[in-house]
C-alpha cells in the first residue's frame, strides 16, 4: 500500500511544486513508483515544472467528473522509469472537487504506488481543504522569512486539528551568507518557533531556476547543490538517516544535524 | 465547589456576590466576612456597588448588620444589598456612573484562587483561547495566537503571540512566561506592545502586572 504525501505552505511561492517534482523525481530515480497529482486548479504548474505541459488531454477535474478512466489522465514521465503526473484542470476552479473524492482517488493510487505527492495550492480554504483530504503525512514547506514561517505555522495548526499527525518541515531558499550576516532566520530561529522536525533544508540556487525552465528537476542534475539537498531528503522520505547537507561547505556539520533532529515537537 | 471554602466573595462587571455557605451561625459569618473584607478593601476603595449575598435567608437584623460591615470596612459605598433567589442573575446593573474613573470592576479579592484551563500543546498562528478564569499553557504561543483570561496567563514557554490577562477589568491579573517576547500583551485596559528594538535572547522567566495603569515586565 502505498503513502500519501501532501506537500503545502500556506503562503504562495515559497517552493511547494518545486518541492513536489524534485521529491517525485528522486524517489523514481531511486526505483520507486511514484504519481505527482497536482491540486492548484486554476493556476496548474507542476506540468510545466516536469516539462509535461503538452502531454495533458485529461486532467483530474475530468476524472472526478467522470469524462474518463483514472488511468486516462495519468501522464507517464518517459525520462523516469515509475513516475506520473495528474495534472490540475487549468479552466476549472478549487471548488470543480471535494474531499471526500479526493479521498477516494489517493486510495485508489495507493493500490498501485508505492507514493502519491500531492501538490497544494497556496491558501487555507478549498484548495487546501482538497489537497489534505486524503494524506497520511504532510512535508510544510517555507522560506525563512518571518511572513512563510507564520503561514507555516497556522498549516501545521491546521494539519493537528485535521489529525495529520507530526508534519515535516522542510526549509527552502536558505543562504548561509545572509543568516551568518544575520540578515536571515537561521535554521534554529524558524524550528523553535515551528517545533516540528525537519525533513530537510535546501539552499537558494540559480540552478532551481534553470531547472524548472528547462522542465528538468533539479534533484537529477548532479552539479546543482538544491539538487544534492533534494537526493537526500528523497532518502529521508524513505525512512533512510541522512546528514544535513552543510551549507557553510565546512566544519561542525555533526553537531548541527544532533541540534536538529535532537528537537521534539513541545 | 464553594462548600468547605467558607465564605466566597464572587466579583463581576455588575458588582460584588457573597457567597455563604449552608449551616455558618450568623456570628461566623459577620466575623468572616470582616476579615475578607479588610483584606480587600483596596480592590473596593472609593468605588460604588451594588451587593447580593447567596445562600442561607438572614434575619432583616443579620442582613443589617452585614451590610454595615460592607459600609464601614471596604472603603466602598454600597448602593444596594439585597439577597439573591435561587436563580443565579447577577446583581441589577450599577447606576449609571460618573464618567471612567468613577467606575471600577469588582473581583475575588483572592486572584490567587482561580478556576483554570491547561493548554499542552503550542498555541499556533489564528488559534484564540478564551477562559473565564485562570489559563496555564504548557508550551509555546506563537504569533498570530491569542489567549484571553479573565484571570492570570502563565506560558510555559516562549510567549510570541498575543495574551491578554484580566481581561474582564481586573487589574491585578499577571503574565508570566519563561521566556517572554510577546506581539502584544494586555492586562485589564492596559496595553502594552514589544519595543521595536527588544532583544529576543532574554531566558529568564519574566512577568507582566500593572503598576499605575502600566504595564511593567520584570524578571523572576
Ligand atoms: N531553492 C530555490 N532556489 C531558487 N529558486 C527557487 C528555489 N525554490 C523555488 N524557487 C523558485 O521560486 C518560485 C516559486 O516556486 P514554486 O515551487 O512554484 O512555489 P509554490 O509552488 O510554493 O508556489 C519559482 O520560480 C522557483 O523556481
Ligand atoms: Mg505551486
């Protein structure tokens, strides 16, 4: 059976559908069958992140709907071996489904992926709604900035009250120069106040931005640094210990990780 | 439950209850409510109240002599005393009063007893707890939080939300958080805001009361 893995935020843009291509991406990598299923509808992008964009006849509005069958809508990633896109309706709105049919799709995809990433729009209402509906774990995604961390922290209020137990957090566009400058919450700053674990950090890299124009996540591209980040929460995700990803590119990465992972929620 | 508690002075916006439990002879009861009513008179000084006591009916002459002691004891004036049936409405509104000042809330002398609810988890952005009484929380407020006690507010720890202590008037309600770096915080009508300047690395447990109508914040 597989597991159903919402990826959300709160706040908009802080690297949600990146998050979701490059953890879909590397866990194929690694062999494992995996369905991206994107649930911003209206403002779908996650095809165009996985370069799937002109691939899309059906979408998952036409599955809930009726007007096909599941396995019409799922877009196989020819460059992964296991790994499939729902796309998201483009013309359609939060409201076109519910949770109670998203439910029943993710235990549909459960029988036969080993994981189903559910991409979530920004925002606390429908959308969010729909995309929590059916997942056993959630990964809360923010930047540290003081705005993404409180968003961040009303979704994990959220996820509780919804019974999505202990959320992982994963921190996205770090730059050690600017926390070292201390323009920057630092690692630490943002999971006191969160108080949740964390899944993984991954630095602010042009490589991101390359990547997702070219349609190529970043995760398989063995030079990028967010990529190398993503390798390793991809084993995280699979239950593997992995050390954080030293972003000084020094010393003193040991006790840092014990720092980390040593936190328990309060 | 107010049995084997003695004699129990209940305070709301409206004025002042006492409460008398069953079977106290009525000499007990003049000689309690003395006492209390000492100990108190600083919450009362100067301010007008209307009172009803609950529990057992006095004599005209007990209820007389009750009321004498309120007179001459708390420093307030005594609008009205009556005893209060078997529903359980509040004493009629005040009069009308002067202008703000002359107005003041009446509550349990004792803030120290208090009834009180027990928050174990953090307190997250866009959740408000509100309590008729006394609220303990056993991990963090964050911002966007907000917790509203007619009594005290204690954080067990870090305090970066909104708390809002006596909120129902009472002035002498306290804040105290292990580590206290809060958006705001307000007790009774006074409010105050964190300094824009503040330094976040203060461990020492701190706390919050009112000092002549400010909010002061103190190491513990
Ligand atoms: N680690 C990163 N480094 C640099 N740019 C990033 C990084 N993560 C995301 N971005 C960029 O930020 C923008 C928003 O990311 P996206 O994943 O679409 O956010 P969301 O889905 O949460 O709205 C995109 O342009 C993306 O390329
Ligand atoms: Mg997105």
């Amino acid at each position: 059976m597989g597991e159903v893995i919402v990826i959300t935020s709160g706040k908009g843009g802080v690297g949600k559908t990146t998050t979701t291509a490059n953890i879909g991406a590397g866990l194929a990598l690694l062999g494992k069958k995996v369905v991206l299923i994107d649930t911003d509808i209206g403002l779908r992008n996650l095809d165009v992140v996985m370069g799937l964009e002109n691939r899309i006849v059906y979408d998952i509005v036409d599955v809930m709907e009726g007007a096909c069958r599941l396995k019409q809508a799922l877009i196989k990633d020819k460059r992964y071996e296991g790994l499939y896109l729902l796309p998201a309706a483009q013309t359609r709105d939060k409201n076109s489904i519910t949770p109670p049919q998203m439910v029943k799709l993710c235990d549909e995809l459960r029988r036969e992926f080993d994981y189903i990433l559910v991409d979530c729009p920004a925002g606390i209402e429908q959308g969010f709604k729909n995309a929590i509906a059916g997942a056993d774990r959630a990964f809360v995604v923010t930047t540290p900035e003081v705005s993404a961390v409180r968003d961040a922290d009303r979704i994990i209020g959220l996820l509780e009250a919804n019974e999505i137990r202990s959320p992982k957090l994963l921190i996205n566009r770090v730059r050690q120069d600017m926390v070292k400058r201390g323009d920057m919450m630092s690692i630490e700053d943002i999971i006191d106040i969160l108080a949740i674990d964390l899944i993984g950090v991954v630095p602010d890299d042009e490589n991101i931005i390359i990547s997702t124009n070219r349609g190529e996540p970043a995760v398989t591209d063995n030079k990028s640094q967010a990529g190398q980040a993503y390798r390793n929460i991809t084993k995280r995700v699979m239950g593997e210990t992995v050390p954080l990803l030293d972003l000084n590119g020094s010393e003193g990465l040991l006790s840092k990780m014990k720092k980390l992972f040593g936190i328990k929620p309060a | 439950m107010e049995e084997g508690r003695g004699i129990v002075f209940k305070g709301n916006a409206e004025g002042l209850i006492i409460v008398i439990p069953q079977g106290y002879t009525p000499e007990e009861i003049m000689s309690e409510t003395e006492a209390k009513v000492s100990a108190a008179s600083r919450f009362f000084k100067g301010a007008k109240i209307n009172v009803a006591y609950r529990g057992p009916k006095l004599s005209d002459e007990d209820e007389a002599r009750l009321k004498a002691i309120l007179d001459e004891r708390s420093g307030a004036v005594i609008e009205s005393f009556s005893r209060q049936e078997e529903s359980d409405l509040p004493p009629k509104k005040a009069a009308p009063a002067a202008p703000s000042a002359g107005i003041r809330r009446f509550f349990t002398s004792d803030i120290n007893e208090d009834s009180c609810k027990f928050i174990r988890s953090t307190v997250r952005g866009g959740t408000r707890v509100e309590y008729d009484g006394s609220i303990v929380v056993i991990g963090d407020v964050n911002p966007g939080g907000e917790i509203i006690a007619s009594g005290n507010v204690i954080v067990l720890g870090t305090l970066r939300g909104m708390v809002h202590a006596g909120a129902a008037g009472n002035r002498d309600a306290f804040i105290y958080a292990l580590s206290l770096k809060p958006t705001q915080i307000r007790i009774a009508e006074a409010i105050a805001r964190r300094p824009d300047d503040s330094d976040d690395h203060v461990l020492t447990p701190e706390i919050a009361t009112v000092k002549d109508g400010l909010i002061i914040v103190e190491p513990v």
